[in-house]
C-alpha cells in the first residue's frame, strides 16, 4: 500500500505536490464549508490536520469517526499554525471502521482504566508517547555501549544456577500439573533439561564469563522475578541492562554508571522534545528541568560509613532509624540525594553483610566494593560493584553463606585462570523509563506488564 | 586501573609515547636476548605483540603463561610487519596465574570439546570472532529500524495464550515440583498468576497490538520452543527479531525483509572485515564471496505453485517428492534457491493448510499472503504474511482451526477498531549468525545454549 509516513509530510511535504498518508482519526471537527480531520499513524507524536472542503469532497460518515482508518490522498498545504504541512484532501478512502463500543474515547480516561486495555492504550498521546521514549532509549543504550566498544551479549535466560539472595525465581518446566514422582530428583530427571531449571533473575554471573574473555560487554534482555510483591515500582518480568567491564575497579565503575546515564538522558532530551514538554505539562511538572539538572551534575560520592553519619543524625525524621549496619530504605536515599546533595550521589563500600557474594571484600575485613547510584525523585536507580576476583576471597564468601561451591564451578574457574580485576553494574530499563517520563507506576511504561495474579 | 584498550594501541598508538595496557597471554615465544608476549584484551580481533629485551627486563616467569593475565606499560613502536603497532616493553605485572589445568591449551582444540567448556570457549579466536559478529550484527538491527522509524518493543515473554501451531511451550510456575491439587484449574488458581503460563513462542500477536497503534515496530528478544529436538539448527532459547508494519501489504513486507537483509550483510561484511577473512580461511572457504553475492541479488520471487511446478519436475531427485498441498522441505527449498534461481527467492501464496491461522487469505479462497524467504546454502531464513485484517475471516480460519476465541479476544479486537492491512515477519538471529559466518552449529553461535537435556 504506498503512502508516506505522516512524520516525513509533516516535516518535509512538499507544498503543492500530492502526498498519500494512512492513520487513524484522532479528532474530527464539522463546520457549515469546511470539516477537519486530524489523523495518526504513529509516526510521530503531531497529528496530521486534513482538511476537507465539503463543496468538493463528500467523505463518508464512516471515515470521521474517533479510531477509524483511512487513506487520505490530498495536496500538500503550509499549516494554518506553525511551520508543518496539512492535506487537502482530494480522497478519503475508508480502511477499517470503529463501531462506537471503541473503549477509548475522546472524554479524558485515567491510566487506570487503559491499564485494563493494553491492547488499545498504545493509541493514545500519552502512551503513544511512553513507548516513544521508551524505543528511543532503548537506542541510547545500544550505541552508548556499541561506540565504546563493549560486546552486546546474550545472557541465558533458563538457568540451572539461582543468582544467590537476587529473590524469587520461576521455574520452567514441561511436566504436566499432576505430574507424579518418587522424588524430587527423579521429577526433574524426566523433566526438559534433566535438571531443575528456573528463569534466571540477572544474567551478571554470564556477563563475567564474557567480560573476562571480550573485555567489555553488556547486556540488554529480560529478567524476572516471582516475587509477591503488587507495587507501582515492580515486575515480575521486566528489562534489565547490565555492563561488565574487565579490569576496571569500583572507581571505573562509577565513572561509566555515571556517563552512561548522562548519555542516555542526553539522548532522550535531544530526541524526544514534544514528549517529554508533553509530559512535564501533564505528568510530571519541572521534568525537563529536574532532567537537565541530572544531566549536568558532577555527581556526588559517598562511602556507605559516611552516609550513616549524615542519616544518624536525622534519624529523629526517619520511619526506620539507621545505624551502622543498617540497609538503607528509599526514605534515607531519597533524604541523601534530595536534601544533604542535591544532586546523584553513589554510595560506595557497603557492609559486606547486606550485600551479594561475589562483590570485592575491601582491606578493611568489614565492607565491600560495592556502589548504589542514588537519584532525586526515585531514590536507588543503579547497583553495582567490583567484583571478587580473589579465588580463596571468592570460595570463603560463598562458603560462610551455605551457598554449593559445585554449582558455581564455572564461575570459580574464571578465578583460576587469569583472574583480573572487573566490575559492572545494572539498571532497571523500567525504573529508567518512569524516571525520564515522570510515570509512576512501572505497568504503563510496559508493553503488556507481569506481575503477581496479573498476565491480561 | 587506568590503561588503554589494546585495539586503540593497535590503530592509533602515537609511536614514542609510552601506554599502558591489561590483557590476557595468547602466545609466548622466547629466544636468546628477546622474547615476544601476544595479548589480547578482547577488543581487538588481532593481538598485541609485547617485545621484551631480556637484557634490560626480567620478566616473572608467571606472567609467559598461556592464558595468564597481566598489565604492560611499555614504549609503543610501529609494528615489525604491517602498519599497527607493537610495545617494547618497560614493566610486566602479573594480574592473574595461569595454572597448566587451562582447558585451552595452544594444540588445535574441537568445537566440539570448546562446547563442554563455555565458560572459556570466548577466549579462543574462533568464538571472539563469533562473538564480536554476532554484536554488530545486533547493533545492525537497531540502527537499521531506527533510521527507519520503528519503535523497538519488548514483547512480553511470560504469557497466557499460546501462539497456535508455533510449537512446544515451556511453563513458567511458582508451584513446587510435589504440589498437589484437585484438578488442573484448582492447581493453576494457586500459582503465581493465577492461571496457566508459559513461556512465549513469538512476539507477533503483541507486535500486531503495536504496529496497529504506532505504525512501525520491532521486536527483538528471546523466544522458547520446548521442542525434544537435538540438531544443529534448533535451540529451545533463541532470539528473534520480529517487525510487524501496519499499512504494509505482501509486496512491501518482502521489499523490507530483502532491504533488511541486505543492509545487516552489508554491515557485517564493512564492520568485521577481519573476522570474517578469518571464518573465509577456517570456517567456510568462499564465505564471504557468498555473502557479497548475496548482498547484491536482486531477490527472485515465486508463487509457492509456480515453485511446485518447477519441483515436480525433478521429483526423482528428491527423498520427499512434492505436490501441491506439500510442505517444502529442506531439499526442495535448497534446490529453489541453489539451482533454479541461484539467489535468494521469496516463495509466496501457499496453501492455507500448511500455514497459520493468522494469515491473510488469498481471494482463490485456497492460498494465504505468506512468503519463506530462501537462500543458497541454509534454505528458509525469514518467514512472514500479511495478517488476516477482515474479521469475519479471521474469525472462520479460528473456527476451522477449533481454537477458542475467548483466548484471542485482545486480537481480535484490532480487527473491530479500525483494522488496517498490516504485516510482518520473522528472523532468527542465531540462523543469521550461522549464515554469516559459516558456523554450523547454532550451539557455537550461542554463548549458553540451551536444548534438551542441555543446561550447562
């Protein structure tokens, strides 16, 4: 079907030459002469005005109606406002009609209730305008990394191992519900794999196997998370980004989180103008503003020993006090980054209690390498560390932790043999989203979203 | 640890200057005064040589070990051979030991034996190659579909329904192995969500949902097929690349798929020059004669009884003689593309019993708008329609097929609210990785395959 996209007549349409568009309408407006069409194709976020002079052009009823497609063939025309083009219309030829049980109408309708459409509410600005982002975003991160020379890699997402204290998993399997068997052992013999297997929850333990070999990689595909958790802020299926960079130490680390996320902001301000002055009118007030500050921050650092200072001291404003030892809630790190910096702050070296195995012991017997990049408004949007390159190091975390050396064969094995120093970190592409939008609930910056008792 | 990557050394190393680099031993050779240490740091295809005059610099005999790591600073100096360079160097430190267990010894290893180790495998020449492939073939496929105004979405992977006669489908549960229940919906009302999920065959029918609000989108992410099959060609986890267009007709999905093709070959061949001079020698002689043929075909096009015809003909030759109504098999889709057409062919318009329920139907009332595309050397590589976009049609061929449509009440709602002609079509993205660099079995082109039995 030739036709040009409404973004390229829009922008580029030559003024007086004929143009063919498809789209859907969006607004219809009848007059006594004149009636005026405004129709989407999705190509951009501006709608196309067709202009239909009634004298010359019967257009069928059909062809007005909210949510029906069509074909417009017209002279391309300056717009009446603004530097864009418009159509008169020569031809409206009707593709599809929309009966009026079309549950998205033009009366103002809430997130809430297109949250029970998802397979309509992409036809509306605002998540016309998500997805937009989201897409736009999404080609940040694959040039920030591909320009730099990291590998995009794959990691597995059935696993056999579970990603020690990362949550929940789904298992995966192909026995039938009233499967029987003797035991555990001899259910998963004959199950797919031979073995239990489960959705893996980070693909980092992978990312290292491919860093100490390439040197730098990334990856961008899904995790998951069976955790019975109904917030605005998870998912139990949602895309996760995760760097791994081979001799590179925990300041490396905090160097690349923060570029990267500068980057990413840059690019989706530079690319995505008329969403986000969309959603800084309705959505979220100040965000350009509240981005561009992000964007050209030197962001702070501070060691977890010093942030539990700063917070005992206000602990009288706090939910839950903190003291040393204590893991830090949203309300601290929003309090660290909203009111003691003012801007980003990574907060590094954290007891080594409340963090994961494999991250660096530092000298001081007592913290590890790790860091949290904290960010106004959302509070943690980054985790990460240098990692345990030291095999003995490696083997007595794992062991005062109860956790089966032999499952985690492989990943001791990049110990033995020319070990080097690494690191990496991981940022929710979800929480990244809402972050640059202003949305507040993770389900509508997501296509079709999973979550406990939730898979429409 | 401040240091350079070695590819920049290589290229652009200012000649007199002193650089750091890390990396891992690829080679050691030593003689009387002066002794040469290869490393590689995974940046570059090619290595970095590091000469070492024995007289000025002793050197820990740990840091010759194949496969050892360590930092160099050195002196860079223009290459003995060719226009790169090379370090004389002024310090070696040892990062990491590299004990004589190392699996990868110097002595030509097997794929097949580098498959039982694919924690190390990435550190051999063979699958650096492959990986740093399978990357800019990736970054292709974003930068192809941008440019050209497609949204990326992420399909969702856990899913309700399953896609009709795409195959086998893992289940994705919270339940323990032993759970007991009265019956299969008392079982599912427990689980995670609530009812039975599985693991998603293709993304299509959510494509469908976004190509009919946005226009033009992609999908690229993992699919499963838990299907018991251990060859070469099939993986249960495998990435797809899946665009679906709204507006698009038969004749413009193949104009896409054939552009797409072309440019991803074309990236490849610009962008990895070494590594596929390298599969050429190794892999596949003629590889990237192939390729450059490829790229620049016009793609031939054959309805599917045209090519029963030309088939027919040569039944003798085949193991599985065909008729109309048969399936083409591998041999007949290799002697399409091989020896009639010698160049990729789109086959179009099979019989509707052979093809998905999705599809759109031919006014003969006996064939569907669906094309295979085939090419020299593998046979079928992209599969694609035009969608069913009438209602009533779309609702017989469900019908035919005793499917319930309460299931697809979502899908058929695209065809009752302004439905459009659209279309789409499908790439396995390992199938393409194989093509491009000879590799024939697709658990070599895959960092942790996953088949049957398979999880390590």
């Amino acid at each position: 079907m030739k036709h040009e996209d409404i973004k390229s007549v829009l922008e580029s349409g030559e003024v007086g030459k004929e143009a063919v568009v498809c789209g859907w309408v969006r607004t219809f407006r009848d007059s006594a002469n004149v009636a005026f069409l405004e129709i989407s194709d999705g190509t951009s976020f501006k709608k196309l005005q067709v202009v239909i002079d009634k004298s010359a052009l019967a257009v069928d009823a059909e062809c007005t109606k909210l949510g029906a497609s069509v074909r417009v063939r017209g002279e391309v025309v300056p717009a009446y406002k603004g530097d864009g083009r418009e159509l008169n219309a020569k031809e409206v030829t009707l593709l599809g009609k929309c009966p009026p049980e079309y549950p998205i109408q033009k009366k103002r309708t809430t997130l809430d209730f297109l949250r029970t459409i998802p397979h309509l509410r992409l036809r509306t600005n605002t998540f016309a305008a998500v997805f937009r982002v989201r897409s736009v975003a999404a080609q940040a991160i694959h040039r920030y990394f591909h320009e730099r020379g990291y590998y995009y890699i794959n990691a597995p997402l059935i696993t056999a191992s579970d990603c020690e204290g990362a949550g929940e998993m789904f298992r995966v399997t192909t026995r039938p519900w009233n499967a029987k068997a003797e035991s555990e052992e001899e259910y998963y013999k004959s199950d797919f794999f031979g073995v239990k297997a489960g959705l893996s929850v980070s693909g980092q333990l992978e990312g290292e196997v491919a860093a100490t070999a390439l040197g730098k990689i990334y990856t961008f595909g899904p995790s998951f998370r069976a955790e019975n958790s109904n917030t605005t802020r998870h998912l139990a299926e949602f895309w996760h980004i995760e760097p791994e960079v081979a001799f590179a130490e925990l300041p490396d680390v905090i160097e690349i989180a923060e570029e990267m996320l500068k980057y990413l902001i840059r690019a989706v301000l530079e690319e995505c103008p008329e969403e986000l002055a969309f959603f800084d009118s309705f959505v979220e007030k100040g965000l350009i503003e509240k981005l561009k500050h992000v964007e050209s921050s030197d962001f702070a650092v501070v060691e977890y020993t010093d942030a539990i200072s700063l917070l005992e001291k206000e602990n009288a404003r706090f939910q839950f006090p903190v003291s040393w030892g204590s893991d830090l809630q949203s309300e601290h790190e929003r309090y660290l980054t909203e009111t003691v910096f003012r801007r980003p702050v990574f907060v590094t070296d954290y007891p080594k209690e409340i963090k994961s195995f494999y991250m660096k012991q530092n000298a001081d017997g007592k913290t590890v390498a790790a860091t949290d990049l904290l960010v106004p408004g959302i509070g943690e949007i980054i985790g990460g560390s240098e990692r345990e390159a030291d095999y003995d190091k490696l083997v007595s975390a794992m062991r005062e932790r109860n956790m089966d050396l032999d499952a985690y064969r492989q990943y001791l094995d990049l110990r033995l043999f020319g070990t080097v120093p690494h690191g990496g970190f991981g940022l929710g592409f979800e929480r990244f989203v809402m972050y640059v939008t202003g949305i507040e609930n993770i389900r509508d910056v997501t296509l079709f979203p999973r979550s406990v008792k939730n898979i429409k």
